[in-house]
C-alpha cells in the first residue's frame, strides 16, 4: 500500500512559554502571504527533505543548481506586505487613475459586463484557472463555450470557419497577412497594401511584422490603390476607424481579379446592423470582440477575433475547436487540426501563437448567448440611433459632419480654434475625444452611452450649458445612416443556445453546467509541465475588475492614468531585478509575442552596429516549437543544434556550428533551466560561446519559475530574456489565456525596445510596435504586481525552492515505479520531472495517452504529454501544491502502474483494460451494459480520494481524427445530441 | 508488422513506386510503414497535373491527428495525375497504402534514375523490417 501523508503540522512552532508581552505582539501580527501561497507546510518540508536525504531546502538547492550562476544576495525588492496591505497599495494606485466617458473609439469601446457573466466567469476560479484545453474530455464546457464564441465570430462576419481567438486586433491582422503570403501563388517580391484609413495601431503592428519577414508595404488610399503584380493582399477597415462605413464591393473585386486576397478588420457590433465582410467579399475577417462584455483594461486583455473562407481553413493561425465524437458515438469538442499549429509545424509554422485570449473569448460568446440575436440588435440600433441623435443635433449646432455613412462614430470637421474650444469642454466634463487631425474630432458611442450623455456631448461642442433644442428631438428626423445596400440582410446566431437563456436562472445554470464539466484549479492539481499551474491568489485577482483599472481607454491620456504608469515603473523595476537586467517592456501579450519582439531587438542591435546581414538562429533540438517559429517570423534563418541523450546542450556541436556561421550569427534561443527540467551547468559556457561569435543570446523564461532569487538570466549571460507572468508570475491561464510575455533586456538593448505610434515610450531605436497596445494587457498586471508585492524577496525565493523540493519529492516517489528520463546532478532535477512511459508499449501494450486519460478516472490533470520527448509525461507541480495533494497524484501513478503490471501478468486484458478504455465516464459506469472485464468501481472509483470528489469526465475518448476529416467549428444542430 | 511488398522500388523517405504498363509512368505513395507511424491521415496536400519536381523536391504534405509530414518526389517528373479520392477519403492512405491510397503518378524524366532507389530488401533493412 502507499504510504499516506502525516497530518500538518502548525504553520509555526510554538514557543515553549512566550513571554506575555511577546504573545501579545503576535496577535497583532498580520498572516503572511507567503505561507497562503506555498502548499507544504514546515513539517511537510522537513518530511520531504528526509525522503530525499538531504538536511535543508538550501542543502537540496544547492545540489541542484550550478554554483557559478547563483545570485549571492538577496533579491532588491521592498519586503512583503500582507494580503490586506497590498490590496490598499493597489487601490491607492488605482485611486490615482482617473476614468473619464471614453469616446475614443480605436477599436476599443467601453461595455456592461453582464454582471451574472462577470460574477461567475470572470471572477469565478472555475473558469479563470482552467488551462488550455488539451485534454479534451476534462474540458467540454469550455470548448463548447469557445464554440459558441466562433459561431458567433462566423455568423457575424458571414465566413465559414472562425478560431477561437488571437491575442489582439493588430496581431490577428498581421496574422492575416501572413495567412495571405501563405497561400499567394503570385511570383514575389510581393507587396501587402493597407488602407490608410484603418487603425493607427493596426497599420503599426502589420508593419512591423512585415518588415521582419522583408514584406514590402504600401499604405495608402484604398480608392485610388491599382493592384499591381506583386501585390498579394489588402488590409481595409470596416467602418474605418473615421467612422466611415463605406462599399468595398468594387475595391474586392478589383483585388480578387489581381489574385490578391482582402482582410477586412471589422467591429462585432457593427455587424449586427451591417452587410457582412464575408457578404461582400472579404476573404478573412479579423477584429477585436472587447465590446462584447469585456472592459476596456486600458488595452486589454481582450479576445481578438480571425474567420475566413473554408478553403484555408488548413493556414487558419491560433487554435480551432472542432466537433468530433467519443468513442460511444457521443459529439464531443476538441482543438481540431493541430497541425496547423507550431508546436508541430515549427520553423515552417505561418504563425507562432500560442497562448490566445480563451477567458475572454469565452466572455464576449457568453455576451452573445445573453443578450441572443434580439438583445444585439436593440444594443447595436441603440448606439447606431445616438450616433445618428448627435450626428444631427451638430449639424443643427451649424457644424460639418463629414461622413453621411456611419455606424457608431462621428466625425466632425471644425476649424483649429473650434477644436480646441471643444477639446476644453470635453475635458472639463471628464469626456475624452479623439483628435485625428487639427481640424477633426471624432466620437465613437458606445453600450453604455446614455441620452444624457449625448446631450452633454452636445453641449461640449456648442460650447454652451443649454441647447436651444433638445437632441433626442432630433430621432424623429434621422437621415439614414446606413446606406441601404450595406444593410444587413442575413439572420444571425439562429442556433438555440443563443436564444434559450434569457432568464438570469437560465443563465446561471448554464454557466455552471458547463464549468462543472471542466477540471480547474479549484478542484486538482494541474501538473503541467513547463506551464507552472500555480495559485492565483484571490487578492492578486480582486483588482482585475475594479473600474479604475477596468474602464479605462488605452489611449487615454497620460495624466489620467498616474495610477497605471505607477504601477508599470514598479513592476518594470521589479522584473528587471529579478531577471537581472536594465530595461523591460510590458507590451508583448504572450511568450510566443515575447519572443518575436526579443528577436527583434536582437535585429536592431545588430543593424545600428552595421551588421544587418546576421540572420542565424541558432535553436537547441529540444526547443518548444514556438522558438522556431518566432525566429521564422522574425526574419532569421533556423540553425538546429543537437542535444545530447541526457537532454542538454551539445556543446561541441554548438560550437561548431556557432564557429561555422560566426559571420552570420544573430542569436542562440535557449529555455533555462531545460525544456527537460535540467539545470545545464554548461550554461555560462554556452553564452559565452555565442557571444564570442558575435551573436546575442535570448533565453525563453518559460521555465523561470526555478530561477527567481537563485539566478538570474541577466547574470548567466542572456541578453534578452521574456517573462510568462501567466506561469511564474500567478496571471491565471484562463483556460488558454490571456497570459502576457514581457521582456526585459541588458543596457545595449534598450533603445530597441517596442514602441507605440500612439504614446511615447522613449525607445529611440525601436523596431517597432508588437502589439495594439502601447503596454499589452495592462489591466492584468495588477496580478504580477500583488504576487511580488505580497511574497516579497524571501517569499519569491522560498517559492522558488520549493517549487524545486516538489518536484524533486515527486520524482523520489515515483523512483521505483516509472523510469525518469533526464536529471542532473546526483539524479536530481530543476522543477519539473519527465516520466519515460514508452517501455509500457511493449510490455502492457499501454501508450503514454493512456495513461494520461486514466489519470483523469483518478480526478486529476494529466501532466504535459509527449513533450519535450513523445511518449512521455512532464510533470511540474509548482510550489502551491500541498505535500497531501502530492502523495495522493503519486499515489495515484503508482496505482496505475499496478493497472500495466496486471496486463504484464496476463491478469488483465491487453486493449480491454482500465487505461486502454479510460477515461470512463459516469454514463459508461452505470450502464446497464456493462461488458469490461474489470469492475464498475475500479473503473469510476480508483481511489479512495474519487469516492470523497472528482471532476467526472462528460465524454469518453475522443476520435480526432473523425473531427480533422469533417470539420465543424460551429455550434452543431441540436439534433446531433439527440440519441 | 508493416507490409513490403516485392514488387515495388522504395525511397529512404518511405515513398514505394509501382511501375505502370507505361514504362515512362509511376505510381507513388507512402509505404505501409509510414502510414503507421503517421497515425489516422487526415488530410494529404496535392499538387497539380503537369507540374514537374526534381528528385527529393517537396511534391505535397501529408496530416495526421499530430503530424505533418512532406511528401518527397522520388524521382525527377512530371504529374499526370493525382489521386483525387484522397481529398474526401484521406484515410485510404492508411487503409490500402498500396492500392486506393496511391498519390500521384509520375511521368520520369529520365527512366535510367529508377536505378538509384531501394530494393524491398534495403528497405526493409531500413526500416527494421
């Protein structure tokens, strides 16, 4: 039998008699953060050092990692607060940001989060620490939620096939662009027009992609544009960001009849009201879904969404979910055509994302199944009536409108002196416009603009306190403002899930029915290797949702957002001391962006030295696949350099091939510790040899979770290395998102950090903007900022190792029972262990799949599978993992060895076993069909843990490829769930 | 075990050519070995009638659940046809790798190349058959 854990032991030892005076200080003494936040207690600690047979944390610490590296002092960081003292820093901070009525449009407009979506999904644990949907059978309620975010993407924008989110409008744009020079059969040079009347932001971000892979721009006046050879695409706005809703039928097929292809970047709401994209002939929509529930979040996050034509379908970028069915016959959703992906595809993947906006997207689709086709169009013609209201109240003010066709926006032509006048006005009554040139104010409405507020807007531009009329006297009169050939004409979200939840209670138990049929956090572990499934504290999440943080425009101007640029500077100076370096930019929104920007600074580095020609990438074997895939996308020729069988760094070869291209060496890409979970004591060496032949080294922080306070890449010798704040720094997964990539760099790179075409960021030489917002997911930092706040140097550092000791306790337990793959020093590991389970294929006939599903009958996550090696498991437990749920998941593996060992005996029958057939569902359990050779109670209750709690899977082992043969990736008839 | 048969010229690459009465013309496919150790094919990407390759150039991709894989000419030609069936029954790669599962056929530039591919035994040696 396996041992079972010793009961806690008390947070601290009690003094044998504490003076009375002493006692009494205690009581006033606040809890500390740090123990809430690490799982084994001290006496477990204790345990566990003694299984592994070693005396203190810092004994086992320095076992494991190489002495050259350490850091020997203590993290420069103020010292930790508790729970409640951070919370008041945090609303200090917030206080000092200012929220005004946003009119500024951009592609970003503010939203009533239906409070029953924003109670329990938002801020509900059960859907925000879900991780990415991988295994699908734990995670039907989700996959249906983003099934229902692209049906209403594909309706919407009237094309067959929608994924299910990227990280930003200007991304998913860019992206665009890539899927159209993928396909192109034009002989190149090519060339991509943008139209100049789209997002200022967009047109940067695309450029800046373009650039990188040496794609010629031409940015321009879509109506005078003549496609010329060479052209293979076109970027429009749809309605402009002017406001101007305009017919690009003509403009669609002149493109088509050139061979070239148009991506139209669109606005959700708008299409509720107007002729689709797909209607008239756009081939790939793209847009941002934030007005649908989503706050503002002074830039995000927020789901950006990509649909286009069926026929490139197999170059769609980001994740897909598709409906396949289980083993029963059952429907049952997954992510379909993974090989489009570049976990698979790598340097030849068209895209390198990754982590997409899953939390979101799942907000902006529950938005939609609340509100139903009817709820839309009342809140689109509602918007669409104000803007008409005050479009001719200014017009009666004697002022020019420029634009008759427009959905949500006005523009205004006045005079300089007007314009500032008006400007003066607005910001006494805290109203922000967007001044797009001296002479042009433009306001975009939104949800949340009442009639009084357009009144107010009125009396700002009369520059008066009364009217002589009243503005919503003018709806009697409206001129149309949708041109009647724009008009939308089809019927939209048809499907009953859009139209069967109209009461709050039908509501509420809908959101619960399907977060109960998802694993979280806040039911087991998630021992997902090189993804650090960690707590997210409830105080590090309570600010996400407060207004001063969440109702605030990302391009507001600075001073009202002191509060913020507070909080980055702090941050920023937090991240640089702990990884070691001088600069750190908060704009890329996810690793895979973190990585694109960091090679790109890399680029400008090289450039302004006069050594532009580098462009070799040298990538380790072992590389997660997004690595190729940025440097690709950045430009930069992929150079593979071996690893050796015990998984690190072959060093000759790296110097051999570092010598063999030293004239065109750019930079190494290199995750630390390991992708296989090693802390590689080459690692000094290995930077300085790529440094000696004049490359820069960029690390991948995906593992930096076993670095904090014990090394730090600046140290090692990185140049560049990104942060994922949703792994090491607590931002919650979302389920697949949102998650945000910083990335902080040694003083020579500094000036080449991202900039913004919309706000200064001081970057003198930068290369560029990365994403749609000048600082990615601002209104998500606030989680990072509470974690280091809360935890201060020691509590990051003891995090650190005991992230480390679990692992490490994990692989001690399993020692015996599975083979471990790769490990270090004195068989010792970093923090994350890979278990070889590919003897189990000839020996019980099992795959590592298998065995994977069947830990989902034992309640838990399965670990990564078949990565980095196929035919294994990676397991990182975090520190936030109790020593208790520890033992119960290795005694569960344990368990299951035992399961292979009785098909090894014979006892148990090779194909019809307990893994072979898991993960069981409870439908399968009780059924009166019962056939298995093996009991109903093994089957569903393997454990005397499942009897008491388990997240019971709803479907059984999907077919994928029945789904990537017939792909649907809209909501299927309800007919197909009959049976 | 994966099916070899004797009558037909392979490539390192695990591409099988079966002559056709037209000695200028070939069929080409993926061996029974590749087919398994693909998994379920679920997509294979084709190319045209008339189009002409080098040897070893990229003549297609071939999908499965979780992996993709290029398609590699064995030999210089020109397409005279493709296996248009594969487009709604990509699974009958897997299923009659030898038979309805073909992929194109392949006029040969030069015939005497023929001569440079793998007997079935230095295939099967390959592969560990």
């Amino acid at each position: 039998m396996p041992k079972t854990s010793t009961p806690a032991a008390p947070d601290a030892p009690v003094a044998a008699r504490p003076s009375a005076a002493a006692a009494a200080t205690r009581l006033f003494e606040d809890d500390r953060f740090d123990s809430r936040h690490l799982g084994p207690r001290p006496a477990d600690i204790a345990a566990m050092l003694k299984v592994l047979g070693f005396s203190s944390l810092d004994d086992l610490v320095d076992a494991i990692v190489p002495a050259d590296i350490r850091l020997k002092r203590p993290l420069a960081l103020p010292a930790a607060l508790t729970e409640r003292q951070a919370l008041d820093e945090m609303r200090t901070l917030a206080d000092q940001n200012q929220v005004f009525r946003s009119y500024l449009g951009l592609g970003y407009s503010d939203t009533i989060t239906p409070p029953v979506i924003l109670r329990n999904i938002f801020e509900n644990p059960g859907w925000y620490t879900a991780y990415t949907p991988y295994q699908a059978e734990i995670a039907q309620g989700r996959l249906e939620a983003l099934l229902n975010f692209q049906t209403v993407v594909s309706d919407l924008t009237g094309l067959e096939v929608a994924n299910a989110s990227l990280l930003d409008e200007g991304t998913a744009a860019a992206e665009a662009m890539h899927l159209t020079e993928a396909v192109t059969s034009a002989p190149g040079p090519h060339k991509y027009f943008i139209d100049q009347k789209c997002h200022p932001q967009t047109i940067a971000v695309v450029k800046t992609r373009a650039e990188a892979r040496g794609l010629e721009t031409i940015e321009g006046s879509a109506a005078e544009f003549q496609f010329t050879p060479g052209v293979i695409g076109a970027l429009i706005q749809y309605p402009a960001t002017d406001g101007e809703v305009q017919d690009w039928r003509g403009f669609c097929e002149r493109a088509h009849s050139a061979g070239a292809l148009v991506t139209a970047a669109t606005d959700l709401l708008s299409l509720v009201l107007l002729e689709p994209p797909g209607a008239w002939g756009a081939d790939i929509a793209v847009g941002n879904s934030q007005r649908f529930g989503v706050p503002l979040g002074f830039g995000g996050p927020h789901a950006a969404f990509f649909a286009t034509r069926d026929q490139f379908k197999r170059v769609l970028p980001g994740r897909i979910i598709g409906v396949s069915k289980d083993r029963a016959g059952r429907p049952a959703l997954r992510m379909a055509l993974q090989t489009r992906e570049q976990h698979i595809r790598r340097e030849k993947a068209t895209s390198n994302v990754c982590t997409a906006q899953v939390l979101l997207a799942v907000i902006a689709g529950m938005y939609a199944v609340w509100h139903g086709p009817e709820g839309l169009t009342r809140i689109a013609r509602r918007v669409h009536h104000l803007a008409g209201v005050l479009a001719e109240s200014l017009r009666r003010i004697g002022l020019t409108i420029v634009y008759e066709n427009f959905f949500d926006t006005v523009l205004v032509e006045t005079d300089a002196k007007t314009q500032s006048r008006i400007l003066q006005a607005a910001a006494e009554r805290m109203i922000n416009l967007r001044v797009i040139s001296p002479t042009r104010v433009s306001v975009a409405l939104d949800e949340t603009t009442t009639p009084d507020d357009v009144r107010d807007l009125a009396q700002v531009f009369a520059g008066r306190n009364t009217l002589p009329f009243d503005p919503m006297a003018c709806a009697a009169v409206l001129p149309q403002a949708i041109p009647v050939g724009l008009a939308r004409k089809s019927a939209f979200l048809t499907h009953p899930v859009f139209h069967r939840h109209r009461s709050e209670t039908e509501m509420l138990r809908y959101l619960k029915l399907l977060e109960d049929r998802d694993l979280s956090l806040t039911s087991a572990m998630i021992p997902l290797g090189s993804c650090t499934m960690k707590l997210n504290a409830t105080s590090e999440m309570i600010p996400v949702t407060w207004a001063e943080l969440g109702r605030i425009h990302p391009f507001a101007p600075k001073e009202q957002t002191r509060g913020y640029q507070q909080l980055f500077e702090r941050l920023e100076r937090a991240l640089a001391e702990i990884t070691g370096f001088a600069a750190v930019s908060l704009q890329p929104n996810a690793g895979s962006q973190g990585e694109f920007a960091g090679l790109l600074v890399i680029r400008g580095y090289h450039a302004a030295r006069g050594q532009g020609h580098r462009n070799i990438c040298l990538i380790p074997q072992s590389a997660h696949g997004t690595n190729p895939a940025s440097a690709v996308m950045a430009g930069y020729q992929v150079v593979v350099v071996k690893t050796d069988p015990k998984g690190n760094i072959d060093v000759e070869d790296l110097r051999a091939k570092a010598k063999e291209h030293a004239a065109n060496l750019a930079a190494l890409m290199v995750t630390y510790p390991s992708t296989h979970g090693v802390f590689e004591s080459s690692i000094a060496e290995i930077c300085r040899i790529v440094h000696e032949n004049g490359g820069q080294v960029y690390m991948d922080g995906a593992n930096m979770n076993a670095q904090v306070g014990l090394c730090r890449p600046g140290d090692i010798g990185a140049d560049v290395c990104h942060l994922n704040l949703h792994k090491t720094f607590c931002i919650p997964h979302g389920g697949g998102g949102p998650g945000m990539g910083p990335i902080g760099v040694a003083s020579h790179l500094a000036p080449f950090l991202p900039s913004h075409p919309l706000v200064d960021l001081g970057h003198a030489q930068a290369a560029g903007a990365v994403s749609a917002a000048p600082w990615g997911s601002a209104s998500i930092l606030p989680i990072s900022m509470m974690y280091i706040m809360m935890m201060g140097p020691d509590g990051l550092t003891e995090a650190t190792r005991v992230a480390i000791l679990n692992a490490n306790y994990i692989a001690k337990r399993l020692e015996g029972h599975y083979g471990l793959l790769y490990s270090g020093n004195r068989g010792l590991i970093a923090h994350e262990c890979i278990i070889d389970t590919r003897p189990f294929k000839a020996s019980a006939g099992v795959e590592v799949e298998d065995i994977a599903k069947r830990l989902i009958d034992f309640g838990f996550h399965p670990p990564t599978v078949s990565f980095p090696v196929p035919g294994t498991l990676m397991v990182e437990p975090t520190e936030s993992e109790s020593k208790e749920e520890l033992d119960r998941y290795c005694d569960a593996m344990i368990a299951i060895r035992q399961e292979m060992r009785e098909i090894e005996e014979g006892k148990a029958v090779k194909g019809n076993n307990l893994l072979s057939n898991s993960p069981h569902t409870l439908a399968d359990v009780i059924s009166d069909a019962w056939d298995r050779p093996y009991s109903r109670e093994r089957a569903g209750f393997p454990s005397a843990a499942t009897r008491m709690h388990k997240v019971w899977p709803t479907v059984g082992r999907i077919d994928q490829a029945y789904g990537d043969r017939n792909l649907v990736c809209t909501c299927p008839p309800v007919s197909a769930y009959e049976s | 075990m994966a099916t070899i048969p004797d009558d037909l010229l392979y490539t390192p690459d695990h591409e099988y050519i079966k002559k056709t009465d037209d000695p200028a013309v070939v069929v080409v496919g993926i061996t029974d070995y590749a087919q398994g150790e693909l998994g379920d094919v679920v997509f294979v990407n084709l190319p045209k009638v008339g189009q002409k390759f080098a040897a070893h150039a990229v003549f297609g991709t071939i999908e499965a659940v979780k992996a993709v894989s290029d398609l590699y000419c064995p030999v210089a030609g020109e397409v005279t046809e493709v296996n248009a069936q594969l487009d709604a029954t990509p699974d009958l790669v897997n299923r009659e790798p030898y038979g309805d599962g073909w992929m194109v056929k392949l006029k040969v530039t030069t015939p005497g190349d023929l001569n440079s591919l793998l007997a079935p035994s230095a295939y099967k040696a390959q592969i560990g058959a």
